[in-house]
C-alpha cells in the first residue's frame, strides 16, 4: 500500500500548498478506489483526497457501508489527520469500524478507527 499511495502522492494537484496527499480507498468487495487533492486559486475550491475518493465511489455505485479501510498519505515527513471537512464525508459513509491507516512519506503510519477520528458526528440523527 505504502509504493501505491507514494506513486498516487504524484498525481495530486497542488501548486498552492505543495502539500499533496493521496488516499486509496479499499471497498468491501476487495476494488481499490483512489483521489488526491486538486487545489484551486479559489481555496475554496479545493477538494481533499479523502473528499475526491469517497465521491468517486459514490459515482462508481458503491453506498453507504461498503468500505473496508482509508489509507492516506502526505507528503511530508510528519503523519496527520483528515481535516474535520473530510472526516464529516467519512462518517457520514463509514462504519465506526472502518480503519483509517495514516501515513507520512516514507511508511511510517498511525491507525485510527472512524469511531476515534469522527468522535461527535452530525448525522442524520441531528436533522430530526
């Protein structure tokens, strides 16, 4: 997973921060699904890796439960976290089980369950 991630990291599109970051989705049914974050001069416009994976499972048919694991990779030598845009989409189409193994750019990793990360999510629960 660590050579994948590292050769997606290169497919990222960020002239901005030069912080790319790459993820590789891996679904139930053993299918690998992958984004990397595309930055835009209108920063709101930007879209994070974990945001552009999980849209195009969506787009590609997967639902709701049919994720396995998160990988993400940063370029950088220090291991971080999802921002708290991206842990939102995670909750809202992971299991609190699902792992999220987080990687710097040479291997190292952190691992969290969605339940660790996404500890107070706003879910459908909180529309009611």
């Amino acid at each position: 997973m660590v050579e994948k991630l590292q050769n997606l990291l290169n497919k990222a599109y960020a002239p901005y921060s030069n912080f790319r970051v790459a993820c590789i989705l891996e679904m139930n049914d053993g299918k690998e699904i992958c984004g990397v974050n595309v930055e835009n001069a209108s920063f709101g416009g930007t879209i994070c890796a974990e945001r552009n994976a999980i849209t195009t499972a969506i787009t590609s048919g997967y639902k709701k439960g049919d994720f396995k694991t998160i990988n993400i990779m940063v370029d950088s030598n220090k291991i971080s976290t999802c921002c708290f845009i991206c842990r939102q989409v995670i909750s809202e189409f992971c299991s609190n089980e699902v792992i999220i193994n987080c990687f710097n750019n040479v291997g190292d990793k952190q691992v969290f369950t969605v339940k660790e990360l996404c500890v107070y999510p706003f879910n459908e629960e909180d529309l009611k």
